[in-house]
C-alpha cells in the first residue's frame, strides 16, 4: 500500500493524545479556527458516503479540490498544513475517497472493488457537488500519491476535463504500467549508486526481469522489485515532530471526534480494496493525455523511491510531446511528501500555479 506508514504513525499518534481540543461538528457548520469558513459535508456515491470538509477562504474564485493517497488515507490529515498559508487565499476542498480515510459504508459478504474509473467517476461526483454549489468559482485539483493516479485520469477525461481550471501532481501515480516501470528503473539505477558490488545480485536479477509493456502482468514480479527498490531509499528524511502530529490530530477531531471515527479511519486505511495500486487493473491502466485541455503542475520530491523520478521524467516527456501545458517543479531534497519537507516552497508553487489560471 502507497503511503500506509505515514497513516499508521498518525493513527497511533492518536491513540496516545489523551486530552485534546475537541470541537463538535455537524453535517453543515463548525467552528472556525482561522477566521474563514469550515463546513463538513457527506456526499454519497452508490454504497459510500464521502466526506468533505470545506475550509478557508470561501470568498475566492478558486476551490482546491484536495485528493488524498493510499488508498486508503484521508486528505484531513494535510489538511491543517494546507489551510495555513495557501487556505488564506483559496477555498479548500478536501475530499475523503470511497473505502478510505472517515469515508461510511458497510463492508458486505462479497469483496469490495474498485477501478481507476470508478475512482475518477467519485471524481466527478465530488466536482459536481462543489459546481453545484459554487456554480461561479474554479476548480483546481491536486493530487499526491494514488490522488495523482485520479487526478491524472480526471484531467484526461474526455468528458470531465473541462469541468477543472488546472490541476497538480504531487509525486503521484499518474499512470500503471510506466509507474511500474519506474519502480524497477529507480531500483537498477540505486543498486549502482549505493554499491553495484554489495547489490550485483539485485541488479543482476533486476536486469534480467525488466519490465515490458508485452509482458504480462506478474504481481510477485512487481512486489520483488518494490522491495528491492524500498530498500535503496535516499537516507535523511525528516520525520513528523510530535507538535505537528498533534496539530495534524487535533485538527481532524474538529471533525471527527468519536471513537467511532477513528475505528472507521483505522479499519479504512488497512483496508486497500483488492490491492488496486499493485493490481493487474493499474498495470494496464494507461493514462491518455492527448485530451487534456487544462494546464497542470508536476511537483516532485527527487529523492522518492516511491514514485521515483523517472516517471516524473516520463509523464512530462509525454504531456510535452502531446503539446500540453504544464510546469515542473523538482524539489532535490524532498521524498514522497514535498509538501512536508519543503511547505513553503509548495505552497509558493501551488499559489503561483492557481494565480496563473485566474
């Protein structure tokens, strides 16, 4: 599962928090700490109801429509982070996906599935309900981790693509296969950084099990080469403090405050429905960008193992042979999560993006 570490540390950080700010929430109105706008609604899409939590600057012309990874998490978890500098000058919109994060549904006899499609169609319900809604405002959306996987695919859309103003990719899974690949790529090029000697038999057994788009899909194939890969991470990055643990937690209590919600979050982020991002489904999903008409942003931490830098290489080399617009923007000492590492210069990046399209 993309990202589940850091939804385990926030999970487990919660159950240590024993006396925290705790505000009630309704389905319409809550508090508002910064002054703005907080509002937490439940839409539903067939058997799930997703929540989304609106907050910041309800004035602006611009909705950031906030897609979280995983699958699995919760974009209430950034959500605090976001809500600091770039919720200043833009209605937030964040947006828990179907099976994940607070997300309410009943688990059935039968086993839950998901697709990529089915993913961008809860998309498009959620876009619906904020042009509904905010019938004269922008919509932007931005994506990190599987987000970019859904924002990659919503963008592409031909239907729903002209429903957005622009989106943004944070180190995401912006297409299967090539994603895939990526892993395997990084993973051969770290075995001869770190020491071609020390890794010859990784590398040796990576060179001769490459990945090709004729080859069939093989999971235990693409699992061996996340743990080779996992393995050759780039050493040094910073872990979450407890002071911003804290203010992460409290800030998702605002809206979900029982036990129960935590039960719920916990059981959701183990869940990861039929193992989608290292299924046969993602593998063949091959994104088609000549119908994007939006601009986009690709911000990428180098030194991920994760979505590594190579597919950042690639989507852009596509996006630019397909005469797309768009920027890049590499942080050289950030991972899978720049917008951790490096807040300031994201959200300068991201400002300076949504400020273009206006």
């Amino acid at each position: 599962m993309i990202q589940q570490n850091l939804f385990v540390l926030i999970f487990l950080f919660v159950l240590s928090v024993t006396s925290l700010c705790v505000s009630s929430c309704s389905n319409d109105t809550a508090t508002q700490p910064i002054g703005q706008t907080e509002e937490l609604f439940w839409v539903r899409d067939g058997d799930s109801e997703m929540p989304v939590i609106l907050s910041g600057n309800k004035q602006s012309e611009m909705i950031l429509l906030l897609i979280h990874g995983g699958p699995g998490g919760s974009s209430a978890e950034f959500l605090a982070g976001f809500e600091k500098n770039i919720g200043k000058d833009f209605l937030l919109a964040s947006w828990d996906q179907r099976y994940s994060g607070f997300s309410k549904f009943e688990i059935p006899e039968q086993p839950l599935t998901m697709t990529v499609a089915s993913n961008t169609e809860d998309c498009n319900t959620i876009v619906n309900f904020l042009k509904e809604k905010f019938p004269q405002k922008k919509i932007v959306i931005w994506g990190q981790s599987w987000g970019g996987a859904i924002v990659s695919s919503y963008a592409s859309h031909p239907t729903y693509n002209n429903k957005i103003a622009g989106w943004i990719v944070v180190n995401g899974t912006v297409t299967g296969f090539e994603w895939h690949r990526s892993c395997w790529e990084f993973a051969v090029r770290r075995c001869k950084e770190v020491d071609s000697i020390q890794y010859k038999e990784s590398l040796d057994w990576l060179r001769a099990n490459p990945f090709e788009p004729s080859k069939p899909f093989d999971r235990a194939h693409l699992l061996k080469v996340i743990e080779i890969a996992s393995g050759l991470y780039y050493e040094g990055e910073p872990e979450q403090t407890d002071a911003q643990l804290e203010e992460v937690v409290k800030r998702i209590k605002t809206f979900f405050p029982l036990a129960a919600d935590m039960d719920r979050y916990s059981r959701n982020v183990a869940l990861e429905v039929n193992d989608i991002s290292t299924s046969a489904e993602m593998y063949t999903w091959r994104v088609n960008v000549s119908a994007m008409s939006a601009p986009g942003l690709l911000i990428w931490g180098e030194k991920d193992e994760t979505c590594p830098i190579e597919l950042l290489n690639w989507y852009s080399n596509l996006l630019t042979s397909n005469q797309k617009i768009h920027d890049v923007k590499i942080y050289s000492n950030a991972w899978h999560t720049p917008f951790y590492s490096d807040p300031e210069k994201h959200d300068a990046d991201v400002k300076q993006f949504i400020n273009g399209l206006q």
